[in-house]
C-alpha cells in the first residue's frame, strides 16, 4: 500500500520531465501506461501525456530530430492516438518511423547505432523494436514483419556468446524487446508471434538470476499465457516480494533511481492484472 | 436412365443418377415408390425421404416413358425417437433453446434419433456427440442468435502441464486462434449424420457478424457447422444460410459426407466460404447447391504453422454433381495449404457467375510441404465464370501478403519456404462467357509448376465483359477478354482446346520448358 501511494504522490507531482528524455524515461512511461490499462486512474494518463508533450510539438514534430531517445515515445505514442485521436499523435508515430528508416543496418541487416558494446546496443534495440513492431502492426500492413523477427533471429546468436558476467542484464534487454514486441505482434501471423513466445519463454525458463524484470516477465507471461500461470506465476511472484524493501524505500526520483522506479511500476500493474483475473 | 443409392438411413435415401447429365436435367423425371408415383425432380442428386425405419421399399424412375430398372432397398434400423419439444424446446422463434435440445442430444442413445419438428428454434452452439442422428424436419429451422456474449469459445491452443504438447481447439484463417464455437460443433466425435429438409441460420449480417469483419471481436467469428478431429460424418438434404464466417469447416477430420445441401449467404458478404475441408481425408461432396459471398469450397490444409507441424494435407477430395454460384472461386484451392492437398477430383459441376473456376492460390512461404498434385476437374461447365482456370504462385491477400519476396518475380533459391505445384489436368470443359481471361497460370520461376494439361476445353468470351484482374497479384491489370496465359511451368499439354473470340494471342506460354499443342512439341 505504501507503494501505492508513492506512486500517486509521484504521478501528481512529477517534475522531472524535461525534453532531452533519457532511456530512463521509458520504463516509467511504460509503467503508467500499464497502470492505467489496470487501474483506469487518469492521472497515469495525464502523466503520460504531460510527458509526452515535452517531446513533441502541437503538430506532431519531434522537438529533437533524430535523437535515438525518441523511441522512448514510441509505445507512449500509440497508447495516446487510441486514447484521444489526436492527429499529433499519429503525424509523431509517422516522424518517428522516418527516423528509423534512416538508421544504419550492420552486416547482419540488423540495426547499428554505432554503440559497441552489446549491452547498450541491446538498451536502444530493446526501445526500438516494439515501436517498429507496433508501427507495422497498426499502420505498416505488417510487410517488415521479416525484417524485425530477422533481427531478433541475429540478436539472439549475439546474446548466445557472451559472458556470464554480461549475461543478466544483456538478456534483460533482449527480454524487455521480446515482450513489447510480442504484446503488439499480429497472431494472425502466427510463426511469426509463435517465434517471439519461444524466445520469450526460452529465456524465462533458462534465467536462474532474479531482478525486477524478470519478474516483470514472468507475470506478463503468464497474463499472456505465453507461460503457464500455474507453474510459472509463483516465482514471479516471489522475485517481486524479494524487492519489497526496495520498493519501499525508494525515496525521492532521480535519473539514477528511474529505471527501478518504471520496472517496479510495469512488474507491479502485471501483478495486479494477475490478481484481476484471480 | 439409371440412378444407384448413394446414401441411406432410416428415413431416407439419397440417388444419383447415373450419365444423366450435370447437377440439373433439362426435363423432370419422376420417382416411383412401390408403384405409386412418390415424388418429381429434375436433379441428378436427389433426397427421398418420409420412411419408416427398417422396412423394405421399391423405387424405380422414369422420364417420357423410359423407366430404369427397380431397386429394393431396406431403411435402417432406429432405437429411440428424441422429440426437441419433450425436452422443453418451444422453436417459437423467442426462447433460447440451447439447452433443450442440447439435453436432447446428450440423451440420444445409438441408433436413436433427435428430432427437430417444425419451429423456428433460437440456439447459440450446439454441441455434437458420438452415434448421433439429428433430423432437422421439413419446416424446423436453427436459427442462431447474434450476441457473441452468449457463444462459448474455443481457445485456439492450450499448453500441456508438462509442456510438451498443445491442444487445438479454435482456428482462424489456418492458425490456431481463439474463436466461438461453431454453431453446430463437433469434437472429437465420430458416426454422426446431420440430415432432413430444416435450415440452419446464422443470421448474420452487418448489425453484427460482418460488422467489422477484419477485426477480431473478443475471438474470431464462428463458424456456421465447425467439426474438429471428427470422421464418419454425413451433413444431407439440408439448407444452411447467412453464416458469421466459414459456412462448413471440417478440420482435421476423417471419412466426411456432404450430400444435397444447399449453402447460401449474400454475394457481398464476408468470407462466407462454403465448405472447406481444412487437413481432411476422404471426402465427398456431391449435390451441393452454392450461392455466396467468397469461395464455395476452399480446399486447405494449414497456414503456415499447423501445416508445418503436423504436415496432414487434404487428400483424397471428390467432388461431383454441385452447382457453384456467385462466389469468388467455383473450387480453391488454398490459400492456407502449407501441409498440401492431393488426390482432388471435381467430376460433373456446374460453374456459374464466380470469379474464378479453379482457384489455385499460394505463395512462397507457405514451406516445402505445400504441395499440391494430382489435381482433376472433368466434365463441368462454366457460365460467366469470369477467369475459368487461375494458377496463382503469388497470391497477396491476408495480412502478411505484400512483400517482396512474395511479389519477386526473380528466381529466388528454392528453400524450405517455397511450395510446389505438380500435376494438374482439365479434361471436358466448356466454359462461355468468360469475361476476362481464359486461363491465368503462373507459377514460380525456381519451382516450376510440374504440368498442366488441358484437353477438349472450348473458352468463349461475353459479349459485354467486365474487366477485372485474373488473379490477386501484384502487378496485373484489369482488363478483358484475354486467352491463355501460362508463366513458369514445365510441361504444358494442350489438346483440342479451342479459345474462341479472344483479345490478341489465343496462347500466350513465358518461361515453358515443354509446350505440347495437340500432340506436336513446339520450340
């Protein structure tokens, strides 16, 4: 409860938002969005949208032009257009898909953001591709569809041969893509939305560690039905009551703390959702 | 003039009869019953009923006096007759009777028979059991309520606790997806005969199936007669109408009848197909009457991920004696075909006003095991079929249609994606009034349809065509009065084919390593 009402206490008084969004941004975006989809409370909505708005003018422009961290907006931005038919929304959605048409491929054909390191790479990967997924679903006829289940085909190889010292937070963000991207996918491109649940599931499965967002996947699986509730729910469950203290003591938001803040958030509206079912 | 019993039970039978001519005769015969004059028709396929459980009758028929031998036959035997209204049902067209005549058939013993007497009966999902009769009386009709809150749903897969394996219930367009259950619902069930003069409607229009068709509502819509993993089921005599989606949909399933049926739904609504076997062996479909808004049967086996699983194609389908109307394709094959269909016989059909004759429609991706073969059409007539024959490799309808490697006309590697097109052959054939295009066949350049054959055909054109597109390709036109088109095939036989009034080249063969005009190779 004490957790509730942090977040009430943060959703109204937000002050944080500012125009140059950080990766950081999205998880808490996220969170309110799923929040909201549980809890109906408009005040993640608003918060969602205040946010936004720091990133995109009245016509839709985004106010930093090719800046990676737009992507952050993405699912925001889907979520506002089926909320309020604002045409802003959508002209963002479409300035935001010119941008990543120009994004460099690699020699695999799979996004290059220059970064080398596999687990940054991963962090923008992880933004990016629900937003292309989502886009080709609702607006693209779904004709990239290859494309994107292409790269994370690749991504998956890459993950395959790190290092364990690399590993938990590398397949978290590979996770994280999985999840958003199988949340949007059309299942009447079955293979395709098949793939992702295999991913997503094999990965689940294998992961020994606990973190917050694991835990997120564990529940979001299981209101999916991409994991059986009965065998899996239980130990998401219990990943997430080990970061009670956490949760409790999260003291005031900072760029440092934000990620933990927004995971907390989306692990917490799929707890709920959980409990809605039951 | 002879005819032979092709199907019987206690209370009726079913003739056919025999060199007669196709679907409908142009002079009524009449059938004799013991001597008295019992009944008149002018089908080939034709349901006599109003018999009395094991007992002996004599039939012959005759027509301007020439009368065809007499048959004796004996009906079968019935234990138990299951009166709907004993059980509660009003069929005042007002209460939901769902429950009365489930009760009904969950009661039915073997060899019992449920009966629907005339009514109109309000149901959402009846479901099916094994050794089953359900009669629908002459005058009784099903007629299903349009709130999708009231239908169950089937789940399209659910996961095994060890998960190991999944179990199939609901399907949509070939893929395992959630959907209400079908109004009349088999599974798992075998020894079942659906039959008598009643109606099944599914009342669906655009108020509410067919609003927002595309879009699935809670689940993907129903269909009007769903039968999953069933066999030995006979459907006869009876008439379905206005359904949500697929009219007929065995899935799966084994050993099917469809005889004297009549399907129809408007001519604009959507995807109203009306009968596709999806992975189903030995079925027979004779006598039926189509008139509907999409393919009238659409033979499948699979989109992509069923087929690949568990690779059971359609075999072994025959189809006599139908008359086809109004639908998009007479007979299609696909496009969901990715386990293959084989052994295909259309035998003395009538083709009238669809857009296309054949249909055959796939596409890369569908994988290695789409194969289609031994494909026959024999003895049909076409009227105002728009395009008779279309082979299409590169069909683009469904969400995942338009892409490039589905619209390349480059020769790409042959892979485990690509499907394959063997032996088709067109034997007997008149179609008049074609509209656009005599035959459309293009098959992949890196995998060659293997043959087709086409012998004593006569294609001759409207004399005011609409114009339209032969086929859902990317990159053709609409336009009229076309001859044949062949692109991408090995051998192409024809002999004695005659195209008649055409625009431009009667024959027109790209890319054909073996072309044959009436017994002479040509270079």
């Amino acid at each position: 409860m004490k957790f509730d009402l942090y977040l009430e206490n943060y959703i109204k008084n937000a002050s944080d938002k500012q125009e140059n969004l950080s990766f950081e941004d999205g998880y808490v975006l996220s969170g309110a969005i799923q929040l909201y989809l549980v809890n109906g409370n408009n005040e993640y909505k608003e918060f969602v949208k205040s946010y936004v708005e720091c990133g995109i003018s009245n016509d839709g422009k985004l106010i930093h032009d090719k800046e990676i961290n737009n992507f952050v907006l993405g699912k925001s931005l889907f979520f506002l257009l089926e909320q309020t038919g604002e045409e802003k929304y959508k002209n963002a959605i479409e300035n935001l898909m010119l941008q990543l048409e120009t994004i460099e491929r690699d020699q695999d054909n799979v996004f290059s953001f220059g970064e080398d390191q596999l687990e940054s790479f991963l962090e923008i990967f992880s933004i990016l591709l629900p937003f292309y997924t989502e886009y080709e679903t609702k607006i693209g006829k779904k004709e990239k569809y290859n494309d994107i289940i292409g790269q994370f085909k690749r991504v998956r190889e890459r993950i395959k041969e790190i290092s364990v010292s690399q590993a938990l937070l590398v397949k978290e963000f590979y996770l994280l893509a999985l999840l958003e991207s199988y949340q949007v996918i059309s299942e009447q491109i079955f293979e395709h939305y098949k793939l992702l649940e295999d991913y997503i599931k094999e990965l689940l499965k294998e992961e020994k560690d606990n973190s917050i967002i694991i835990a997120y996947g564990i529940l979001k699986s299981c209101n999916s039905k991409a994991l059986l509730k009965e065998k899996y729910q239980d130990r998401g469950i219990e990943i997430l009551d080990s970061q009670n203290e956490l949760k409790e003591n999260l003291g005031e938001v900072t760029p440092e703390n934000k990620k933990m803040l927004g995971t907390l958030m989306m692990a917490y509206a799929q707890l709920l959702m959980l409990r809605n079912e039951e | 003039m002879d005819f032979k019993i092709i199907f019987q039970s206690a209370r009726s039978i079913v003739i056919e009869l025999i060199d007669a001519g196709i679907y409908q005769l142009e002079e009524a015969y009449n059938i004799y019953l013991d001597e008295k004059l019992y009944l008149t028709s002018d089908k080939v396929v034709q349901t006599i009923d109003g018999f009395k459980p094991d007992t002996t009758y004599h039939l012959y028929i005759e027509q301007n006096g020439e009368k065809s031998n007499s048959i004796s036959f004996h009906t079968d035997k019935e234990s138990y007759t299951l009166n709907v209204k004993d059980f509660g049902a009003k069929g005042d067209g007002m209460r939901d009777d769902t429950g009365s005549i489930q009760a009904a058939i969950y009661a039915c013993p073997k060899d019992g028979r449920v009966l629907v007497p005339k009514g109109i009966y309000k149901i959402s999902t009846l479901f099916l059991k094994s050794d089953l009769r359900l009669e629908l009386a002459e005058g009784a009709t099903l007629s299903a309520i349009t709130d999708r809150e009231k239908y169950p749903i089937f789940p399209g897969r659910i996961e095994s606790y060890d998960e190991k394996s999944e179990y199939y219930l609901g399907t949509w367009e070939g893929n395992p997806l959630d959907m209400f259950t079908g109004i009349i619902t088999g599974l798992n069930v075998s020894n079942v005969m659906i039959y008598g003069k009643g109606t099944i409607d599914g009342n669906a229009s655009t108020d509410n199936w067919w609003h927002n068709p595309k879009t699935r509502n809670i689940a993907w819509r129903p269909r009007l007669i769903f039968m999953n993993n069933c066999e030995n089921m006979i459907v006869q005599g009876i008439s379905v109408k206005n359904s949500p989606s697929w009219n007929i949909h065995p899935f799966f399933s084994r050993n099917l009848k469809f005889i004297d049926l009549t399907v129809t739904n408007p001519k604009d609504s959507p995807n109203t197909d009306g009968l596709d076997p999806e992975s189903c062996d030995n079925v027979e479909i004779v006598g039926v009457y189509f008139s509907l808004g999409d393919d009238c049967i659409a033979v499948k086996s699979g989109k992509i991920y069923m087929g690949a699983k568990y690779r059971v194609p359609s075999s072994n389908i025959n189809i006599r004696q139908c008359c086809m109307r109004d639908g998009h394709g007479s007979v299609t094959l696909g496009s969901e075909m990715a386990a293959g269909i084989n052994k295909l016989t259309v035998k003395d059909c009538l083709f009238i006003n669809t857009d296309r004759g054949l249909r055959i429609k796939t596409r890369r991706g569908r994988g290695k095991d789409a194969i289609i073969d031994d494909v026959v059409f024999e003895n049909i007539k076409m009227d105002h079929v728009m395009t008779p024959f279309v082979i299409n490799s590169f069909y683009f309808c469904d969400p995942d249609g338009k892409t490039e490697y589905v619209r390349s006309k480059e020769k790409l590697p042959v892979d485990e994606r690509t499907p394959y097109i063997k032996k088709l052959k067109f034997k007997n054939i008149d179609c008049k009034n074609a509209h656009v295009a005599g035959v459309f066949a293009y098959g992949l350049p890196e995998q060659k349809i293997d043959k087709i054959e086409m012998e004593n055909i006569k294609i001759s054109y409207a004399d005011a065509p609409n114009a339209d597109v032969p086929a859902m390709m990317e990159g053709i036109s609409p336009y009229t009065k076309q001859g044949i088109y062949v692109n991408n095939i090995k051998t192409f036989e024809i002999n004695n084919v005659l195209v008649e009034g055409c625009q431009g080249e009667a024959i027109i063969a790209e890319n054909v390593d073996e072309l044959i005009i009436d017994g002479k190779k040509k270079e």
